[in-house]
C-alpha cells in the first residue's frame, strides 16, 4: 500500500489549523514555489503536491474524510524555547503614558540534538568600480577564493560583480571545479561607477536558480561606495526577497558608502550591515560570517504580530546575534538561529491608558520557523505579550538582563538622535547628544570611541555635517558594544 501524503506536514500546519491558516499557508507556500518563479529540480512536483493539499484541506467534506484516514497525530517537539522578559511586574492604572519594556529570546533546546547544517546556497555580489582598485579588491578577490575552498560539496556557490552594469563571474553550481573558478576570479579588474542594484539583482537571480526549503540561502554584497538614483528599487528587490526567505548582508568597505541605505535594504531580510574600516579586516570578517552562516539550527525565522489600540510599538531592536535595527512593521524577519546562540530582541512599549485590574494585551502573534531539512514542516510558536494592571508599585527591580542591555543601547540611541537632529538642521543639539554620549562612553572605559564622538561633535559644529569616517565608527562602535563587551 503507498504511503499517504500528509497534506498537514506539505502546508506546515497542524492538523487543527483553522481555515483562515489553512489559506494563509497555501499563498504563502505557492508564492514560494510556483513554477514561474522557481526552476530548481523538485519543486514543480511540491507545487503540485501544495495545490492538491490545500484543495483537500479547504473543503470541510474532503478535510473530514481524509482526517479518518490518518493514523494519530505523534506529538512535536518544538526544538526552539522562548524566554520573555519585562522591565515591569504590573502596569499602574493610568490616563497618562507609560513605558514598558520586553526582552525576547529564542534559542535552541539544550535537550534536542541539533540538526544537521543545512547546504548554503551563496551568492557574492562584489562591487568592482575603479574606486575599488588597489588592496581592497585584490583582498575580495583572495577571500572570494577561500570561501571557494571551503564550501562543502552540497553547498552552492555564485559570484557576480558590478559597476554600471552586472556580470555573473561563476554562475550558481556546486561542487565548482575550485583551480578554473579561481583562475576567473584573479581575472576581475576595476574600473566604472557604482551601480548596485544591477549587483542585487543578478545576485537575486542567480539564487533563485537553485532554492530550496532545505537550504541556508544568502547574498552578501560588497561595496565600497554609494548608489545613485536606484535606492527605490534595491529597496523593492530586498522585499522580494525576504518574501524568498532571501537573506541580504551588507558590508560597507571605507567611508564612502551609504551605512542607512545598507541597513535598510538587510533589515528588511533578516540580515544586517557591517563596517571594514581597514582592508586587511576583510577577510577575517566576511570568513567569520560564512562560518556563522554554516551552523545554522533554523531559518525562516519570522515575528507576525499585531498591537492593540492604545499600545505603541516605538522601538525594535536586535541584539543578538546581529545588533540591529529592525522595522516596526506587522511581519519581521528576525534572521536564522544559529547552533549554540539565540536570537535576541529589545521591544519599547508605550501604554497611553491602562484600567485597573486588567490583564493588557501589548502584543500578540506568532513566531515561525523551518528546520533545515527537505522533508520538515514550518513550525509556529504562539506569542503573547502581557501585564496585569494594578495598583501598587513594582515589589522587585528590572531584570539584570534589561537593565543592561539598555544601558547599552541608550549609546546607539544617542548617535541616532544626534543624526536625526543634524538631518533637520539642528547642529547644537546634535553636537550636545555626541557629547553626552561621549562621557557615558569615558564611564565605560571606551576611550577611543569617546574621543571620536567629541571630535565629531567639533566637525559638526564648525562644518554644519558629520565626517564620513566619523560617524560610521560612532554608529558601528555603539552597536558593537550590545554583543563585543567592553573594549579597553
């Protein structure tokens, strides 16, 4: 007798998923895999096999009679835990505004064997303008040969280079003959401008040309300069392919690039930017990343949510394992979740009215996430966020674990509203913010990046901007105080 498909495990529901999941799943799932978008072998048939799902499941008759069928349900065992912290045992009863912040952890379960490392589907997307030339690219090229040699058979491994236009320099493949691929690559010159959603875009299509649900897919984009005239559309592309379960990186090589732009369009993936300052960092950094990228537990990993009147979301931030800002949007990518790490994220409530002896709702929704392997279904854990409403003050302290890393972010904070005021003209203000900033950093020991934020606040004053080194290392410094410690 053939095994029976289990149409539940196709969609990745469970079996008491209501119509309204059943629906959503399939449009998630279809979107994913349909035909015109996807050409990698195996997933035509699990479009196929999605459609015949969802017919069955959306038709209560069809759904009851094939339920009789199925032989009981083996309990899952999620293999990711949830640790949720608060800033405040109980709300007052209040007509005026009160802050509240949570603290949310995902990790893997020490008591669940970790999964095999899924097959990396890999794109550089490498930026090779004349502003390029010299050590910085001639250490791309070397670390692009590394990554080559050290990609494990299944992985699969593209390179594409940009200027005005894009070229794909190895297409996407496996198991790459590594002598003749590195000989293209020594080959790369540069010259031109900086064009970078041609880059994105080429990269994005060469991934797609192999992705796969059991796949760790990321494009990492190199640059050492800005864009112009074509922000809108990388922005739209980054869309896209968080809609792919796409992760984009960006790493900002020198001072000329444009750090919010890169932020933006890797937030929206799930991915994050990063500062070189120096070309001899590159390749420890960008190797560093692949090896991380190497061990991921689970991907996919997505907060849908939704906040009820009266509640403010103001400020989301990632801490761990990639401090970053992220939107405030009803449907996040919060990044994989890496073998022996966890996913952290700092959430700023604002409560405008409470009535006594409520329970408040701050938010509510959904985490979901996919194993990496061929044959394993999403996986949602169910969110909700709240405090009882009484009136008596907190018995006990914030949490240690809040009250740290606030003291931390309140410096990246600093540097944001010193930018946000020096955007709308407002030098002085900005000018006091980088030095305020710089004594918390002197509190700390942070010398350096302290004497770095008072010459910016001097620059700013007497020249009306930010220098392009300077502000970089202020933004990336602060950021990289929430997960480096202290440096001294």
């Amino acid at each position: 007798m053939a095994h029976k498909k289990d149409y539940y495990a196709i969609l990745g529901i469970s079996r008491n998923a209501s119509p309204e999941e059943i629906r959503q799943a399939y449009f998630d799932a279809a979107r994913r895999l349909h035909p015109d978008k996807n050409v990698a072998p195996g997933e035509t048939e699990l479009f196929i096999e999605v459609q015949e799902a969802y017919e069955t499941l959306a038709n209560p008759k069809k759904r009851a009679k094939y339920d009789a069928t199925l032989p009981p349900e083996q309990p899952v065992q999620i293999p990711i835990e949830t640790r949720i912290l608060y800033s405040r045992q109980n709300l007052l009863p209040l007509q005026e505004s009160q802050l509240v912040y949570v603290l949310l952890e995902l990790a893997p379960r020490p008591d669940v064997p970790p999964p095999p490392a899924p097959p990396l589907n890999l794109c550089l997307v490498i930026d090779h303008s004349t502003s390029m030339q010299g050590k910085n690219i001639e250490v791309v090229k070397d670390t692009a040969i590394q990554i080559m040699r050290r990609l494990r058979p299944e992985d699969y491994f593209s390179l594409v280079i940009f200027n005005d236009k894009a070229e794909v320099i190895i297409p996407s493949q496996s198991g790459a003959d590594v002598k003749r691929m590195e000989s293209r690559i020594h080959m790369i010159q540069c010259a031109g401008g900086t064009e970078i959603f041609s880059g994105l875009e080429t990269g994005y299509k060469e991934l797609l040309r192999y992705m796969r649900r059991s796949s760790a897919t990321h494009l990492i984009l190199l640059t050492d300069g800005r864009t112009y005239g074509d922000e809108e559309k990388c922005i739209e592309l980054a869309r896209k392919a968080a809609e792919q379960n796409i992760t984009i990186r960006g790493l900002g090589i020198g001072a000329d690039w444009n750090d919010v732009f890169l932020d933006e369009i890797s937030s929206l993936t799930g991915g994050n930017s990063m500062y070189i300052s120096r070309p001899e960092d590159i390749q420890r950094i960008l190797m560093d990343e692949i090896n991380r990228l190497s061990t991921v537990y689970a991907q996919e990993t997505t907060l849908e949510f939704k906040i009820p009147a009266d509640i403010e979301l103001r400020y989301l931030f990632r801490i761990k394992p990639d401090p970053t800002l992220l939107s405030s949007t009803d449907s996040i990518k919060l990044g994989p979740v890496i073998q022996h790490a966890s996913i952290q994220v700092l959430m700023e409530f604002v409560v405008h009215q409470a009535r006594e002896n409520q329970v408040l709702t701050l938010l509510e929704g959904k985490i979901g996430f996919t194993l990496p392997h061929p044959k394993t279904k999403n996986i949602s854990l169910l969110l909700k966020l709240n405090r009882p409403v009484k009136n008596e003050l907190d018995a006990e302290p914030p949490p240690a674990e809040i009250v740290n890393a606030l003291s931390k972010l309140i410096l990246y904070r600093l540097q944001e509203q010193a930018r946000q005021e020096a955007q709308a003209g407002d030098f002085e203000h900005a000018a006091e913010h980088l030095q305020y900033l710089a004594t918390h950093l002197l509190a700390r020991g942070e010398r350096e990046l302290a004497k770095t934020a008072l010459l910016e606040a001097d620059h700013l004053r007497r020249q009306g901007d930010f220098s392009k080194v300077g502000i970089k290392e202020i933004k990336y410094g602060t950021r990289a105080l929430l997960t480096a410690g202290e440096r001294k």
